[in-house]
C-alpha cells in the first residue's frame, strides 16, 4: 500500500515538474523571441483607449490647418506669418511657445523675413525651437537638422521633434534623450517644459553621459510610453489664420503653453496612435501636446527590464499548476479562463493607474495551454498507472485477470480501461467467493463448537474449566465472522424505513443486564419522537450494541455511560459516551480497522467489533466517529442519514 502511494505521488510530482518546463519554455521563447508583440501592443492600446483623461486647461495647440491653407496659401508661408503670430501670443500672455516648424534653409525669396522672425522670436523670449534627426536618402547617414543660426540665437530652448514608431507602425513611445554619437537632445515636449518652468524634478535636465560615443549612430537614452489623453482632437486647438488675424477672445494664451504645428492631412505630418489608429491618426504637434502633459503629470509609462518581465510571465504562467491538480477538470478549465481574463485586465489596467508596462503576451499564451498541457501530462500519467496497476494484478490475480478482452475501440487509453474493467469485475468476483467462503467456514465452525458448548455440562469439572474458555472465544470469533460477512454482502436495496430511536432504546436494553452486572448505570438522552432511517434492522441494532457493550467494558464501576441522539443537518447521530480510560491517540487511526483493539495490552475480544460497526455504517451511507481523551472520556458517534434525506 506504501508503495503504491509513492507510485502515485511520483506521477503527480512528475507531472507538475514536466508541465511546469513546457510552460516556462513557452513563456521564455515568446519572450525572447518578440513573436507575441502584438498581442502586448494590442493590450496597451485597449488600456490607452478605455482611460481618457480630461485636457488641461493651459495647454492650446494653433494648428495649420486646411482652412488656414485655403485663405493663407500653399505652403510654406512667409516667414513674416510666422513672426506676426509670435507677436499676437506673447501680446496675449502665452507662457511659452513651443513652434513646431522646421526652419532650417533661409527663405532666398524674401532674406528680411528670417531677420523679422529671429527679432520676433527675440522679443518674446519664450519660443522653443525643434531639432530634426533625419537622413539625407534611404539607408544614409543620420543628420540633425537644427534652426537658422540666426534663430537658433533667439531660441529659448531647443528640442528633437521625434516620436518612435513601434514595428506595427503605432506611435507609442519616446526617447526623452536622443542624438547622433551622443544623446544630446531632449525630446521637444521636455524643452518646453523647461522654458515654462514646469519640469517635473523626477527627470534628468542634463543629457546622459555615456561611456563609447558612436558618432554617425543615433544614441537613444530613457524610453517611455505616452498616456495618451483622449483621442485626436482631444486637447484644445485654434486654427493657425483665427490667432493671427487677432480673431480669439483677449487673455485666451494668458499664462498657457502654446504648441505650434500642421494638423492638416496634407502636410504629412500625422502618425497612427493608439487612441486613434491607422485610420484616424493624430497630428505631431498633438502628440507632443500628449507626451507634454504625460511628462508634466508625471504619467510617463515606463517599461521594466527583460529580467523583470520574464520573471513575472513566468510566475503568471505556472500559477494555473496550484489549482489544476485540485480540481475537477470542468473546475479547473473555469479557473485558467478566469486567471486569463485577470491577467489580461491586469495587463490593461497595470499602465494606466501604475504607470509601468509589463508585457504578459508569453503568460497568456502560457496560461491558454496551461490545462491542455496539464490535461495532457495527466493522461499520460493515467496511462502509466494503468499499466502499472493491470501488471500488479496480473501477479496478484494470476492468468486470469491478465486476459485481454477483445478491444472495441483503437483508442489505447479505452483498451486500458477496458482491461481493467476486466480484471476489476474478476477480483470482485473473487471478492465474493472469499466474502462466501467466510461465510460458509464461519457458520460450519459455529455449529459445533455451538454443540460441544451444550455438552460441557456432562464433562467432569476440571474438564469443563479447562475447555470453557477456548470454546467460547472460539464460539464469539466465529459468531463476529459471520455478521461481519453478512454486513459486507449488505444489499442496499432491501433496505426498509425504521424508528432509529426505538432501535437505540433496544440496544440500550439488551445491554442492561451487562451494564447491571458491573455497576454501570445507562443513562439515556433519546427524543420521544421517531427517528426514521432506511436500513437493515439487524445489523443496526447489532452496531450499536457492539457500541454500547464497548463502552460498559472499558466504564469503571459505579459509573455512568450516556447514549445520546440528536438530529443534525439531516442525519441521525447515536453517540455512546464513557468515562473510561480512554484510547491513546496514536491508536485511533486503526481503531477501525479488521482486528484491531483500541487499549494497549488488550488480549480479551475479536477485533472485528468496531470493524463490523464501520462496516455497517458505511453500507448505510452513514460514518462512525471517535473522540477520546484518555482518563476523561470516549465517545464513539454512528451518523446516519435520515429517511426523508436518504429518499431523494
């Protein structure tokens, strides 16, 4: 039995290890390998488009638009636009001017309009300029592409107007440092930031040092994702022609941060979100305003390291193995679905109100094969034990339990439990043969010693002490085998309705005259109404019997044994109560069991009394219970469950 029990714990601790490695193989190679980027992107966008954030107030983009264009022209404009709409916002009371124009090549049509720019840009004191990384042809060298020098004095601050496009093509990240050999330049949004005075001091305000400078390789430093605020349109914007012909109520860019740049469709300058999509994408200058406000806000999503990750897709993944293993296989594929959704929300929710990504694709791709993988181990570790099991009672039962039936299926896992099915309807047929044999030797042994027993009063007395003893020990053994027998050939379906109380009260009566004899008094806490059980009247009454003699034997004398029954939660419950010396605790798990005796040093009984009681409380669908502290109390509870239960 020991060694079927290991036999049976090896599968299962083989199973969850072997599990447990195809999972982490899952997870580590999706990971690795990136396969599963999408299915991350997918889940940061969801989270990006369910969390809109209200705009801030002081925060106004001036787009050039495609009504700007109509009354103003094609593009590019004069410069001198540029200059009077400059002068319009400082004159309004704009903060800070962030103008998301390149303006790189001097305007050869008209010289004096660079000049009025730069003393525009001069007057204001407050104007951001962008930098441009960009290569002069495909697959050329990087470049950065600043300012006129002649604004490039004038500028308050510049910064690199470059958003990172993920490999679907969605704008979700950005360097906050970037440049060409070193990461010279923040991102644009961080440059306005530090004009207005309102950079947060969590990010660095000097460019990072690193240690191999790379001249002609664009260096990128401190990525983080955009908490997108709403989807396009979503922060306040004036058209371009409105401000500068003065058509906006006074005091609107008083003390706001102003961000100047196309919005319209034609001026290439729009780019896919995850708020928008390929199909509406968002204006540059918009999702500076976005990364601006994010960055203000202190809302930048960062992304842990790949160790991190791994460890918690790892963990994420073999979390399933807990509960599998413990619950059924309906259960246990409710639970995986569950944690799926969970994890899945987790990864949703985790940017938004924790501002940090973690990619869980690999996990959920884990926990998805997590029960066919289980399910899988499983049935191999069923087979297994099949086969270890036909093979033991093969040895056991000799040839004819290793007979194979006729397979109906070619399903090897049917043919086991077809073979099986075989070898188990065999050993309860020689269950039965051994339970009839018992039977059989037990009333054969009976009837004589039953006869010598009536003739030992024709023996001389020396004879009859010495044969007295042996014969009645022989007579009670033989008597316990054969209700132990009847109990285990117990057929259900005879059962018939009967008073459980008036049972006890019989039981308590045919004890009295043992009780008497010792000096033990019977006490009785039995209800006056009936008690209906279904079961077998003989042997109920001969289990508690066996209960109440058990406990007269073991009570001192001149005391007390309580019989009591109760009704709980739709069962009868016989308990037999003494105050005897009690049974040590190492002796109750066997107490039950075929020949076994509950005190120490017991010679005197069978050892198949409280046997035959467990056996008979089983067949009647009930349980037997025992409580002791030794010198204290031994109680013994028969449970049964009630007629009206029993019937549904």
């Amino acid at each position: 039995m020991r060694r079927d029990l290991i036999t049976r714990l090896n599968f299962l601790r083989n199973d969850r290890s072997s599990s447990a490695l195809i999972l982490l193989l899952v997870v580590l190679l999706t990971s690795y390998s990136g396969v599963l980027n999408r299915v991350d992107n997918l889940l940061y966008d969801l989270g990006q488009r369910l969390h809109s954030r209200p705009p801030p107030p002081d925060l106004v983009i001036v787009g050039i638009d495609e009504n700007s264009l109509s009354k103003l022209g094609r593009w590019p404009w004069s410069r001198r636009l540029h200059a009077t709409l400059i002068d319009r916002l400082k004159a309004d009371g704009a903060r800070v001017i962030g103008l998301d124009l390149i303006i790189a090549e001097p305007d050869t049509a008209d010289q004096p309009a660079d000049a009025e720019l730069a003393e525009s840009i001069r007057r204001a004191g407050n104007v951001v300029l962008p930098v441009l990384l960009e290569s002069s042809r495909v697959n050329g060298q990087l470049l950065e592409t600043l300012p006129l020098p002649q604004l490039l004095e004038q500028a308050a601050a510049l910064g690199r107007v470059h958003v990172e496009l993920d490999e679907d093509g969605i704008a979700r990240s950005i360097f906050l440092w970037e440049g060409v050999g070193t990461p010279a330049w923040p991102h644009f949004a961080q440059a306005v930031l530090v004009a207005a005075g309102q950079f947060p001091s969590r990010y660095r305000r000097t460019p990072p040092a690193i240690s191999d400078a790379m001249p002609f390789a664009l260096v990128r430093q401190d990525p983080r994702r955009i908490s997108y605020l709403g989807p396009p349109g979503h922060v306040q914007t004036l058209s371009y022609v409105q401000v500068l012909t003065g058509q906006f109520t006074p005091n609107t860019f008083r003390d706001k941060i102003v961000l100047v740049g196309a919005t319209a469709a034609g001026m290439g300058d729009l780019l896919p979100t995850p708020v928008s999509g390929l199909r509406q994408p968002m204006s540059g200058v918009e999702v500076h305003a976005n990364a601006l406000e994010s960055m203000r806000s202190n809302t930048l999503i960062g992304n842990v390291s790949l160790m991190v990750a791994l460890a918690v897709a790892t963990l994420l993944a073999l979390m399933p193995l807990l509960w599998l293993p413990r619950l059924n296989p309906l259960g246990g594929l409710i639970a995986s679905m569950l944690w799926f959704v969970c994890v899945a929300a987790a990864a949703i929710t985790l940017p938004v109100v924790f501002n940090v990504w973690v990619p869980v694709s690999g996990a959920l791709l884990a926990i998805l094969l997590a029960y066919p993988v289980w399910s899988w181990r499983r049935l191999e570790s069923a087979g297994r034990f099949l086969d270890h099991e036909l093979k033991r009672l093969r040895q056991e039962l000799g040839p004819a339990a290793g007979g194979q039936p006729k397979p109906r299926s070619n399903d090897p896992f049917e043919t086991r439990i077809q073979q099986i099915q075989a070898a188990a309807q065999r050993l309860r047929h020689l269950q039965d043969e051994q339970r009839e044999t018992l039977a059989f030797i037990s009333h054969d042994i009976r009837a004589p010693l039953a006869s010598a027993m009536m003739q030992l009063d024709s023996l001389p007395a020396p004879v009859q002490a010495r044969l007295s003893g042996p014969l009645s020990r022989g007579l009670t053994l033989a008597e316990e085998f054969l209700r132990t027998a009847r109990a285990e050939m117990l057929d259900a379906t005879r059962f018939a309705e009967l008073d459980f109380a008036a049972l006890v009260h019989q039981a308590i009566d045919d004890a009295y005259e043992s009780a008497r004899t010792k000096s033990v008094k019977l006490v009785r806490d039995l209800p006056d109404d009936p008690v209906w059980v279904q079961g077998e009247f003989g042997l109920l009454h001969r289990a508690v019997l066996n209960l109440v003699l058990n406990a007269v034997h073991y009570a001192p004398a001149q005391s007390s044994v309580e019989i009591r029954l109760a009704m709980q939660a739709g069962f009868a419950e016989a308990s037999v109560i003494d105050h005897g010396p009690g049974i040590a605790a190492q002796a109750l798990p066997r107490l039950f069991q075929r020949f076994s005796r509950g005190a120490a040093g017991q010679t005197t009984g069978t050892g198949l009394g409280l046997y035959f009681v467990r056996t008979v409380a089983e067949k009647h669908g009930g349980t037997v219970a025992v409580k002791s502290e030794p010198k204290v109390m031994t109680r013994f509870t028969l449970r049964l469950p009630m007629a009206s239960v029993a019937s549904r």
